[in-house]
C-alpha cells in the first residue's frame, strides 16, 4: 500500500492511495464505517506493534466491495479525490529522527575521486542529523536561502522507514524493523558548506557542518508516499534516478550502495534507537552538481524531481531568495 498525508489540517490527515485516487480516513468514516478504525497519523499506522497496517487493509477491502453509490458519496464529502487534486505533506511530517547518510554509493565517491575503489573502507558509514524544520510536502517549492543563495545541489535519496523500535540489531534481523521505504532530496547549500569549512580544521567538524547546511528550510522535501515493504519484493534492484528540468543528472541501482541497507540500520542502530515512523535515509548516487565538471547547481525556476520505481517521485519547483 501507498500511505499519504494530506494536508487538510495542521498536522495532516492520514490516507491511502487507490488507483488513481486517495482516500481521506478521516473524511470517509460516515460513508465507510470501518475507516474510524485507521489510526489518526501515518506513523501509528505502520507501528508494527499496533493493528494500524491490518486496519488499513480491511479498510481497502470494504472500499473494493462498496456500490457505485458509496463511491459517490466519498467523492461527493471530499473522502475519495484524483490523486493530482490533493495537497499531500511529507508523508512523516515530523519523525522523531531524521538520520541521513554520507558517501553512500560507490559512484558519489567518485564524484570526487575517479580513480577511487569500488570497495568498502574499513570504516563504518558515517551519517548525521537533519533538522526536522527541513522538512517539506513532496511538490513543494525549495526556497533558495538569501545566505548561500548560489550553489544548491540536490541528492536524491531512497529512505527506509522504521516500523519498530530499532536499537542494537544485527543485520540478519535488520530488515524485521522496516515497515516501508519512501524518497527524499538532500538539498544542499554547498556554497555555505565552503565558507563554513574555512573555520574549521578538525575532521571531526564534519558531520556539524553537514547539518548546518542541509537544513534550511524546505531544504528537504520527501514523499510522496510511505510505500509499505511487501510492495518492494527486492530494494536492491531499485532504481533511483534525479532529473533537472527533465534531464538525467542522477541514475543508479541501490546495489551500488557501498553498505547496503542492513549495514546501515546495523551500524547506526548500535547507537540511535529509531522508533516507528523514523527515517533513515540511504545516501546519494553519483552524479550531484557539485561532483560535476563544470558544476551543475539549482536556481530560481528550475524543477528537480527523484524517482524510485515502485516507491514513488517528488518533484519540486525551485524559488529565489
């Protein structure tokens, strides 16, 4: 199933695709009595420790079996709208933890060093922390900050998403913990990444630095769905691709990941209990703006859009300071 929030309140209104179409929970429960049963945000539904996800499903099942009158009468209140007609939030407008990863692909390594391995470092991944007020709607505007208003990149990224409480798994058990995956862009300010640098000489700085300038506002849209994992028979197949204005400027297999997915919820779970609804997103691919020759950056009325298939795609235009 694909989950959505819609943003017909303050916090989001929780819902379901079907076909071309979302469902409103909470606007169809007169028409549809067994949707009073979905729990009341997208993160309690896939809490694997609740009936929220099993709710959902007899929830579809009553809609399959409903007249063409019922029908009408969701779309009628509102409960049942074209998918293109709905204003979706991120789909996990504020998770508790939203962790992202560094150097994740093989060829985002050789963005910056062609000649680099394609092998695993003896190190283990190294990730970060992204301020929840970067978060953004799925078809949102990125605003181009008035402080570093000049090298915005994107990083198109492919997330997991927590169903259970996560902390000190193996990666045998790792992949027991995720409930679904989504997408998100990493936009960064890479011009204030360079003037920032300047001031600090420790390697150690490093993973600050990348918090402060990945987390202007709507520096992170995700979405559009949570896509629950039994839709996905196989994340190391998916393809992930960024497009600017409609050209291919990111395009890569998940299994050019350098850790892959259980690697990364092992390592970084040995210290961060993620809990339901909690992101970790995977890293990007090669091929950002900065990595390129000459760099490709983002500007005032460009759209950049991610894909992954089967998970779904944002796509959002881009707005000047």
């Amino acid at each position: 199933m694909k989950l959505v929030t819609v943003a017909r309140t303050p916090l989001g209104a929780p819902g379901c695709v079907v076909g071309g179409e979302v469902l409103d929970f909470g606007l169809a429960a007169d028409a549809l009595p067994v949707a009073a049963e979905a729990p009341d945000s997208v993160a309690a539904i896939i809490d694997m420790s609740g009936d929220g996800l099993a709710a959902v499903n007899r929830i579809l099942d009553a809609l399959a079996s409903v007249s063409n009158e019922v029908r009408g009468t969701l779309r009628r209140r509102g409960a049942l709208r074209p998918l293109d007609e709905v204003r979706l939030m991120a789909p996990l407008p504020r998770p508790k933890i939203l962790f992202l990863h560094g150097q994740a692909y093989h060829g985002h390594v050789q963005d910056w060093d062609p000649n680099a391995p394609r092998e695993k470092p003896d190190h283990p991944p190294a990730g970060f922390i992204k301020a929840l007020h970067s978060i953004t709607g799925p078809f949102d505007p990125i605003q181009i900050p008035a402080a570093a208003p000049d090298y915005i990149d994107y990083e198109g990224e492919l997330c997991v998403v927590f169903g259970r409480r996560c902390f000190g798994v193996t990666r045998q058990e790792a992949m027991d913990y995720v409930a679904g995956y989504t997408i998100l862009n990493d936009v960064s300010a890479r011009d204030w990444t360079r003037a920032e640098a300047q001031s600090h000489t420790f390697v150690h700085a490093r993973p600050a630095l990348n918090m402060i300038y990945k987390s202007f506002p709507t520096f992170c849209p995700i979405g559009p769905y949570v896509t629950t994992k039994d839709e996905i028979p196989d994340h190391r197949s998916l393809r992930l691709v960024t497009r600017l204005n409609g050209e291919v400027m990111q395009d890569a297999i998940l299994s050019d990941l350098i850790w892959d997915i259980p690697d990364l919820i092992e390592s970084y779970s040995k210290s961060i209990p993620f809990e339901p609804g909690d992101i970790l997103s995977t890293g990007t691919p090669g091929g950002v703006g900065a990595g390129r020759k000459p760099p490709v950056f983002m500007k005032a009325g460009d759209t950049i859009s991610v894909s992954v298939e089967g998970v779904g795609e944002i796509r959002n235009p881009v707005t000047g300071p």
